[in-house]
C-alpha cells in the first residue's frame, strides 16, 4: 500500500468513528426533541381546556415532530469526508495542520520528494493517532437530558393517567365527579347516559378528555341530570338541548331557573305537609286560597308546574319582607332608620341630599329587590328615576315610582347632579388698593373640583404658545391672568423713576 | 533527491539553524523571536531592518552574525554627509603598469555577503537610494557597467524609533525592499542581568564560524523547496488583501486607520518566511501557524497608516493581530 493510499484508508478510521460519534449526538438530540415536546404537550394539555386549542396544538406539535426528525435525521447521515476527519484529528492532537496538508498533497497528485515526505510523515502521524484515546464513543451530554425528559413524561403520565386514553362521560370517574359535584342530582347514570345520547345524536365524535376538562364536563353533566329531573315539558327540552350542544349563552340562566324550581318544589312539599298536619285551621286555608288565587299576590309564573290548588306557596322574599315591613309598621316616615340590605351608599347619599324623610321614602319603595332606587330631587329639583330597565335589566314588579300611582319617569344614560354639587365653593379675598388702604371685598364662589380641571387641562394645551417674556413690555399676547402683575411691575417703574 | 535525501536535508536544514541560532545566543541575550527572523531574512533572501531604542543590541547582533558565517562582511554607519558613492563605490582613475591612466572600478562596501547598514534614517534619501538597486536585484550599476553582487547578498540595517531629529524616514520604496523589519525588545530584568554579567567581564564569549557561504546557500534553496499547499496560499493572499482599506469586507480598524496597505512583497515575505518557519519547526509543509508566525514582521512596515492612524499612535501589530483573529482559518 502506498502512503498516499494509506494516509486515506486511515484518514477514513477517523472519519467512520467520527460518524459514529455525530450520529450518537444526533440520536441524543432528537430524542431529546421528541420527549421535550411529549413532556411541553402534556403540560399544556394540562393548562389548556379549550379542545380546538388543543387539536391545533396536536397538529403544530406533530409537524414540528416531523420536521425535528427530517432535521436530525438529515444531520445524522452527514458523511465525515476526510478532509474534515484530518482537521479534527490534527485539531484534537494539536499537529499544525499535518494531516489536512498531507491529505491534500495526496489528492493533488503533485509528485516531489518534499511532497512524498511530507505524506509518509502524515501516514505515519495518523497511524500513531490511537483513536480509542483520542476520539472515544461518547454519550453525548444531552442523551442525560433526554433521559431526564423520558423521566418526566412517564412522571406526568402517572400523575395524570387519563391522558392520552380515549375518554368519555362513561367513564365511572367522570360519573363519580358528576355525582358529588351534583349533589341534588338523582340520577347520575342516567344524566351520563343523556350526555352520551345526546353527543352521539348530535354525532360528536368520541372527543379525547384531559384532566382540566373533567370538571367542565362534570358541570354539564350535572346541569343534564338537573333538567332531566325536571321531566319533559319544552323548557326543559330547549334546556337539554342547549345543555347538549354546550351552548353555554342558551343555558345559563338554567341553574338560576333550576334553583327556583326547586325552591318552589320544596315549598309545595312543605305545604302539604302542613295542609296535612293541620287541616282544621280554616283562616291558614283561607288565605293560602286568597294568596294562590286569581287576585293574590303570587304571580302566575311562581305557579308553573304546579296544580293551582296547592294550598300554600312560597313567597317572594322581596314581597314577604314587605308585608312584614307593613305589619310591623316599620314603614313610618318619622322612623329616619334605614332598613337592612338595602344599598348602603345610595342610601348615604339619599340622607345627606334629601334629608331623612325622602331618604326613608326612596329605601322603602324601592326596596332591595335587585337593587332598584328611586332618588327624588335630581339636578334642577327633577325628579330623577334610576331604573334598571335603561341598563338592559329585566323589569320587576317593585320597580315603580316613590307614588306607587303613576310610572316613574325612565331616564337614559348616566344619573345627573346638581350643578352646585359639582362645583366646588371657593373663597377669594379682596386685593390691595394700590394706596395700601382699605382692602377689596372678599366674595364666595363656585369654582371647577380638581378632577374637572385634569379634565379641562388638554384644552388648554392644544392652544398655540405664547410670548409672555418677549412681549411684556407690550401687554401682548399675555394671559389674562398675569396681565394685572405685569401692568403692576410696569407702574411700579415708573413710581420708582419719579 | 529522494524521500531519504529530502528527511536528511530538512534535518541537516533544521540542525544547521539551531547551530546558528546558539552560537548568536551566546552572546545576544533575549530576543530569541528577533535572532530566528534575522536568520530567517538571510535564509529567504531577503533583507532585515532592525528597529529599536539604542543599546538594545541591534549591531551586535549583526556582528555577532557575521561572526558565526563564513561570510564576507562591511559596516557602513550611515551619516548625513554619506554619499551614494561611499556606499556603491565608483571609478577611479589609476596608473598602470605601462604608466597608462585607467578608470577602475573601485567598490563599495555594498559588495559583501552581509551589509550592516547602521543607522539608515541618518543618511540622506539619496544615499539611501543606492542601496535599492542592491537590495532588490542584488546588483550595482556604475555608469554604463552592472556588477553582480556575490551571493547571498543581505542587507541588515538598523533604526532608532525614537530619536527622530536630524534623520530621514525611509521611504516607502525602501521600506518594502525590507523582507522583514523587526523590534528589538528591551531586556527584561533577568535579561539584562544576564548581559552585564557577559559584558563587563575580562573578556568577552566568543563565537565559531559554524557555517560558510555554500551551506547558506543550500539552506536557501532548501527553504524555497518546501511545498504549500493551496489553501495555505490562499490564506497567505487573504491576510495581505485584508491589509488594504479599500478590499471589501476589511476590518474596522483597516478601515479607519490604514492609508495604504501591503504590497504583492508582503505576501512574497508571508509565504517564504512561513517556509523557513516550518523548516524550524522540522516540518516539511506550510501551515497556517507558520503564515500567522510571519505575519508580523512581514507586513508591519508594509502598511502605511493615515493621519487619525498616526495621531492616535495606533500600533501597526494591533491592527495585524486583528485582521488575524478576523480572518478565518486557511481552508482544506
């Protein structure tokens, strides 16, 4: 074998081991990818509820997988050529660039005798190389951090076993969840079995589920076998459907309604029991008769899904604090204490504004029911009627004016104030005469709250600038309010020069 | 001359310059780096100028030199009334045998192996100019008539950077006719120690003639022998194209203080002081250390700063150095 082909044969040793070594790197470095993005999905599967959130993350994490492994596979199956594996040979044994020059000179065919020393000097250089001690197997450094990350995902995976399995409402946990979560709910299965119908009627593929979704498909499920219990009129079908497609808009006044049923339910129960227990008392059946009637006070809609012949139902609280307030005779306009539960800070305002009497009056009428008050003696002594109607609120029925007789007047838009409660009242003390004698009249007026005048400020900045110094002389161009100083400094000079 | 022949002359090259190189030791103390480049100016025929601050051992070391070759040597000290003819020589008119007046040609001591040319800035630019013709072409002309100078012809001048009044800066044509220009470093406190106690004794060391004028010039053929490979010459053609401002991209540095940059003889002085440099080294090839190695005294005196370049005293080396560290490593 010549030196020159020699030199090449061992040139390509070190290229194959450094290969070897390269490939192992990028093993490492792509295992190290895949479990660094297992491990990062199941965090933000964790994080995450939203399933199309999720989905798109599965797609961007699977191209990115993708196109990871092309990368590393591709940096993996990179030949060593031989000038490279002479470069780092001679790097790593410090050889001055021997063995890149003699690969050179071999591969140019350049034929002299300094030429062909210099070959056999690399040939015999290369062979001394032991490859074992200068360029060994490595683990590469990030093969421990790939491991890590292996150890990771498995933690995760234990921590959270139902990630990555196909789940459904099915699930006994979920059912378990449901059940607890629920409470009043009666029939867990049977809601669960709802839930499932309804997906698979809607054909809702089997939707994989992770952990921080579990309790918002308990929610459903719950809110499912609440208006499954409520039987099969059409409200309650319009609210299993909405429960069913997950229209969250359609079903959120079920609960609200769900637990006014229920109320009503537990109330028609606890009068036939005491219709039952006491059915000698005719004044009890008498007014329950005159309460549940056709002129009582109960109004038709606390009465669906009942008979109409239930002798007792259950009052508004609203209403019942009323007719308490009436018996007891709390409602004196002498008496100036306000009732509790009412809001507190209008009825501040309404006693400093108004004094005690009015103040008595708007608590009384509007009452505490969804904190409507109607305030008498708005700005310019109108008479100011803050109603939740203008605030997209549904009307009720103690929202009325302080008269009870008439409608109250609906006002639109943000309440008014008295001019002068908006203003605040200054003093201004009267000037030195110019002789030192006796001082001006001092007078009291309104004047704009700081907040007004940080509202005021901009306008004044848009105004062009002004010369006051190069112009005082002049009395041009100087605001107003420092006229007077100047025309004082301008006659003391003249004082002076006399 | 084959593979045996070519390892025995390396070697031979090799231990000849390690000879030389310890014989100069003995009595220049420090300046190791200055004693091989000075070998190196002669090896790679070419001419040193040595600068430095007075004492500091410049002419013994040429001496000292001359003293270890088998060499033909003449001093000529530089002063501002030196004629060119006190240096080239001339004709004189002479009586012959028969009584006949002829011209002769009488020459000047710029016909020797080895020319100290001490304190060059101190003659004229004349008189400097007639060392040109002998530096580059190794040759005199007188008249009509050229008188070959005999081989090896090196001219070693010296130079005080800092005493600058009543001399003459080179010129840049002289300056580039310089294969290398070399510092001469201050010694350092054992250095000099070192000197006072070989100086200031009865006598002085003294120094054998370890080779003669066959040998040198087999040295240089030998050194002008070894091969380079191309990516080694690029890299050589790369660092003195990153000399020049105006090449694009040029370092920062280049850009702002460089006037001018090295000539086509910078990379001529790169690659075969790299030569002999890896001849040193007992290497049969040019790497890319070797040019490095050489970079700095073959372009130092090639690369002409501007105005901002010399009122913020920018050192040249610097600026080397940087294009160095900029330049990216010669290619396989």
């Amino acid at each position: 074998m010549e030196d020159r082909d020699a030199l090449i044969f061992t040139l390509a040793t070190i290229a194959r081991r450094l290969r070897f070594n390269a490939l192992l790197g990028e093993i490492a470095r792509m295992a190290c990818a895949i479990l660094g993005a297992l491990v990062l999905y199941q965090i933000l599967a964790a994080a995450i509820a939203a399933p199309a959130v999720l989905e798109a993350l599965e797609t961007l994490l699977v191209f990115l997988l993708a196109g990871g492994i092309g990368f590393f596979a591709l940096r993996g199956l990179r030949r060593v050529s031989l000038e490279e594996a002479a470069a780092t040979a001679d790097a790593h044994v410090h050889l001055k660039d021997e063995l890149k020059t003699g690969y050179w000179f071999a591969r140019q065919g350049k034929v002299s005798s300094l030429i062909d020393l210099q070959i056999r000097r690399a040939v015999l250089t290369a062979q001394r190389i032991n490859l074992g001690a200068v360029f060994p197997i490595i683990v590469p450094r990030i093969a421990f951090a790939a491991t890590g990350l292996a150890i990771a995902a498995c933690l995760l995976s234990w921590i959270a076993p139902d990630f990555g399995h196909l789940q459904s409402p099915r699930d006994p946990s979920i059912a378990t969840a449901s059940a607890s979560a629920s409470g009043a709910a009666h029939q867990p299965q049977s809601s669960s079995r709802l839930a499932v119908a309804s997906e698979q009627e809607a054909g809702v593929p089997e939707r994989k589920l992770i952990p921080g979704m579990r309790t918002m498909e308990a929610a459903w499920a719950k809110l499912a076998s609440a208006i499954h219990a409520l039987g099969s009129g059409e409200e309650a079908k319009g609210m299993a459907g909405a429960v069913t497609s997950r229209d969250a808009e359609r079903a959120a006044p079920t609960p609200e309604e769900l637990g006014r049923r229920l109320d009503l339910a537990q109330a028609q129960s606890d009068a036939r029991t005491a219709a039952a227990s006491a059915p000698a008392n005719p004044d009890l059946l008498a007014r329950l008769r005159e309460l549940f009637g056709a002129g009582g006070n109960v109004p038709p809609s606390m009465l669906e899904g009942g008979t109409g012949d239930e002798p007792t139902r259950k009052l508004d609280p609203a209403q019942k604090a009323d007719d308490d307030m009436r018996a007891s005779g709390a409602n004196n306009p002498a008496d100036h204490k306000l009732d509790e539960g009412t809001n507190p800070l209008q009825a501040a305002i309404a006693l400093e504004r108004f004094g005690p009497r009015e103040a008595r009056r708007s608590q009384g009428q509007g009452g505490e029911f969804e904190g409507t008050t109607d305030v008498e003696g708005g700005a310019m002594g109108r008479r100011v009627t803050q109603s939740n109607l203008g605030a997209g609120g549904k009307p009720s029925a103690n929202e009325a004016n302080f008269s009870n007789s008439m409608e109250g007047e609906q006002v639109l838009g943000a309440p008014t104030m008295r001019l002068a409660a908006q203003l605040k009242r200054v003093r201004i003390d009267g000037g030195n005469t110019q002789d030192g004698g006796t001082p001006g009249m001092a007078d009291e007026a309104y004047a704009a709250t700081r907040a007004q005048q940080a509202q005021l400020a901009y306008q004044a900045t848009s105004q062009p600038a002004r010369y006051v110094t190069e112009n005082a002389p002049t009395a041009e161009r100087i605001p107003l309010a420092y006229r007077g100083a100047v025309k004082e400094y301008f006659l003391d000079l003249n004082r002076n020069e006399k | 001359m084959n593979d045996a022949t070519a390892d025995v002359q390396v070697d031979s090259f090799q231990k000849k310059f390690r000879s030389i190189r310890a014989e100069i030791a003995r009595v220049i103390v420090g300046n190791e780096t200055v004693i091989e480049e000075v070998i190196t100016c002669l090896l790679a025929r070419g001419h040193g100028l040595i600068e430095g601050v007075p004492g500091t051992g410049k002419t013994k070391l040429i001496q000292t030199l001359a003293d270890v070759l088998h060499l033909k040597f003449s001093r000529i000290q530089f002063t501002p009334d030196l004629m060119p003819g006190d240096i080239v020589g001339g004709n004189v008119l002479r009586e012959g045998a028969q009584g006949e007046k002829v011209l002769e040609f009488q020459p000047g001591p710029v016909f020797a192996n080895l020319i100290l040319a001490d304190e060059i800035n101190r003659a004229t630019p004349k008189t400097q100019s007639a060392l040109l013709e002998t530096m580059q072409e190794n040759s005199v002309t007188i008249g009509k008539t050229t008188h070959a100078l005999e081989q090896p012809v090196c001219v070693l001048a010296t130079q005080n950077p800092i005493e600058l009044e009543g001399t003459y800066p080179l010129p840049e044509a002289q300056l580039d006719r310089f294969f290398y220009k070399l510092k001469m470093e201050f010694p350092s406190a054992a250095a000099l120690d070192e000197i006072l106690e070989r100086t200031t004794q009865l006598g002085e060391p003294d120094v054998q003639r370890v080779l003669g004028q066959g040998e040198i010039l087999d040295m240089r053929d030998i050194a002008r022998s070894i091969p380079v490979a191309k990516p080694v010459k690029d890299y050589a053609i790369r660092l003195t194209l990153a000399t020049h401002p105006e090449n694009k991209p040029c370092h920062d540095m280049v850009k702002r203080y460089v006037r001018y940059g090295s000539s086509p003889r910078g990379a001529q002085a790169l690659l075969l002081g790299g030569k002999v440099h890896a001849l040193m080294q007992n290497r049969v090839y040019v790497a890319g250390e070797d040019i490095r190695a050489a970079a700095f005294p073959a372009l130092r005196h090639r690369m002409l700063l501007n105005y901002e370049g010399q009122a913020e005293g920018v050192d040249v080396d610097t600026i080397i150095s940087a294009i160095i560290q900029s330049l990216p490593e010669p290619r396989k």
